[in-house]
C-alpha cells in the first residue's frame, strides 16, 4: 500500500468535515493538526438527538443535511467516534453512501498512529501472527484489519463481520467451567456467556469502576451460579495501581492518578484451574496476561482477548499468550462495530 489515510487527507482539495465530537475528536484533531491539514476542516456535525445548539473546539455543531446543504456533498467525513449500535450504523452505513467517508483509526490507549510507517516498522511480526492462525477466515480477518487501520475504509471491516455469538462458538467448554470475567462492566459478559454456556458452574467477575461493579453485582443478581465479585483493577501485580477519575467503563491504569486496588488472576485463582477467561480491561491486555502466566502455562484455558485498545495489539497478545503456552490455536474475529474495535483473538 502507497498511502495511508493521513497522506491522502495531506493531498486531497476536498473540505473535511467532523462526525462527532468528544475524545475522539480531539484525538484526530489532534493528528490533524500535527499534519498540518486542520485547516482543511470546514464543518462538524453529530446525529440528530446530538446537534442541539452548542460548539466544539469552536465549530458549531450541525447536523449532516446542515453541512451538505453549505458544502455540497463532495465532501470527506471523517467519523470520530465508535458505537456497534444498529441504529448508529445504519445512519454510518446511510450517509457513507452519500459521499466519501473515512473511521480513521486512532487508538484508544497509547500515541502510536497505525499508519504506513507503523506498519512497515511491526510488519514481520504481522506477518509472523497471521501466519501463525488457525484458520482462513482468521488470516482474512487480520488482513482486513490491518487494511481498515491503514486506510479507515468501511468495506474491510463488512468483509469480514461475523455474530458475536458465532465467534464465541469457537469456544467449547466442560460441563462444571470455571468462567473468569475480566472487564466485568454492568454485567453483560456475565450474562452472556452464562446463557450462551449455562454448564459453567463458577465465576470470577473482576470491575474496577464502583459504580459499574454496583450494577455488575444488581445485574447478576439471583443466577444460579457461584459468583466471586472483586472490585478492582487487573493488572501483572497485586498492590496499588494509578487510574483517572470517573472513568466508566474506560477505567485503565496509568502512572499516575487516584490510587486503586489492582489484583491478578494468578491471586485471583490462588493455584486453582480455570476453563474460560475473557480478557478486555481497557489496554492492560498483555499485564493481564502476564498476571496469568501460572494459570496459562498450567491449565492452558480457553481465553478471549480484546485486540483493539492499543495500535500493537494485534501482534503483542498473540505472541505474549504463545510465548508462555505455544500449544493454542488462534483465531481472530470482528463483530459489529466502527471503526473496527469489537475485534478479539480467541485462544482454543
């Protein structure tokens, strides 16, 4: 590939145009501005229920049929925010039809841009885990991947869609499973996995946020399964760690910030086995699997791991799980959702 998506906005005479606002705006602002293509930008508008009257980096906020009605639609939008709700992609996949459009890839953790120089720079151990999958669909799918982070089109990410329940059923597990929940969040894992594998028996579901914990412990309230709620950070120690303030469910570690209890699942498990943990804790993946490295090198249980928080981690989880237990078979899948999060490794 000859360019990226930032070169091409470095080139192109077309206006750009902002859909949404927040930290991901501000995150590719941020680019823009380092590229010195900001002052392409000539309008910013948010879906209908979220135009309102207000401002955004001292834009005014519009809705889509405002901006094309002032620009015209030979225009390029550049979406800056993530959602997998139908009705959000539906209005994605409506105005993409409509003129040129872009979900560039910026990540949600860490300053690394995933563009040709970043690829060109990790391509040999890329190249080294897609080889390394299990199955075609796998390999199309890192593929895709890489090319949507390269060029924020839509299409790789649609060629290679699949259900979240027909990716979890590359999991199997025995009857009596013990299920270890990490980025418990409201629950919703927990509800899931337990209705798509009612033969777990055990589970261990870990929160950082109190208030999401609070709705985590409501939400699961009365099922028939033995729960061990812990209220704190997963990390590669156990101790204190740093996090920002009211984070929701973006609540990640950092060097410094409000002290917060963090475990790991080797403590966690205390030497006990494990069939199934579900790894998606906001960009502290591979401490997570480093605080498992007893549990993964002695029970090799069955895990499903996010890859989309940092720009390396479609490379640095693969090869940090196969690094501690070589005998797993890979598989990559992407479900509903732009730009393309919702994207995990499953380690059989």
């Amino acid at each position: 590939m000859e360019k990226d998506l930032w070169t091409y906005l470095k080139e192109t005479d077309k206006p750009l145009v902002l859909y949404g606002t927040g930290n991901g705006a501000d995150k590719i602002i941020a680019k823009l501005e380092k590229d010195g293509t900001f002052c392409k930008v000539q309008g910013i508008f948010a879906s209908t229920d979220f135009v309102r009257d207000r401002y955004f980096r001292g834009m005014k906020v519009e809705s889509f049929e405002s901006v094309t009605e002032r620009l015209g639609k030979d225009i390029i939008v550049l979406m800056c925010f993530g959602s997998s709700r139908p009705e959000v992609l539906e209005n994605v996949y409506r105005i993409s039809s409509l003129c040129e459009f872009y979900a560039p890839d910026v990540p949600v953790y860490g300053t690394d841009i995933f563009d040709t120089a970043y690829y060109e720079k990790n391509k040999d151990k890329i190249g080294q885990v897609t080889a390394l999958l299990a199955d075609g669909f796998s390999k199309k799918t890192m593929c895709n991947t890489v090319t949507n982070k390269l060029t924020g089109g839509l299409s790789p990410l649609l060629e290679c869609e699949v259900s979240k329940r027909e990716a979890d059923l590359l999991l199997t597990l025995p009857e009596g499973a013990v299920f270890v929940d990490l980025g418990a969040y409201n629950g919703d894992t927990v509800l899931h996995y337990t209705s798509l594998f009612p033969q777990i028996s055990k589970i261990y579901a870990v929160e950082p946020d109190k208030r999401n914990f609070r709705k985590l412990q409501e939400n699961t309230e009365g099922l028939p399964f033995d729960i061990t709620y812990i209220n704190a950070l997963i990390s590669d120690h156990d101790g204190i760690s740093y996090a920002g303030k009211n984070r929701g469910r973006g609540v990640h570690e950092q060097d410094q910030g409000d002290e917060i209890r963090s475990v790991t699942v080797d403590s966690i498990l205390e030497g006990s086995s494990c069939d199934f943990i579900k790894i998606d804790v906001e960009g502290n993946e591979i401490k997570a699997i480093q605080g498992a490295k007893e549990t993964i090198a002695r029970y090799k249980p069955s895990m499903q791991i996010a890859c989309y928080h940092r720009s390396g981690d479609i490379f640095e989880i693969p090869l940090a799980v196969l690094e501690l237990n070589p005998d797993y078979k890979v598989y990559m899948r992407h479900t509903p959702h732009v730009p393309g999060w919702d994207t995990q490794f499953y380690f059989v």
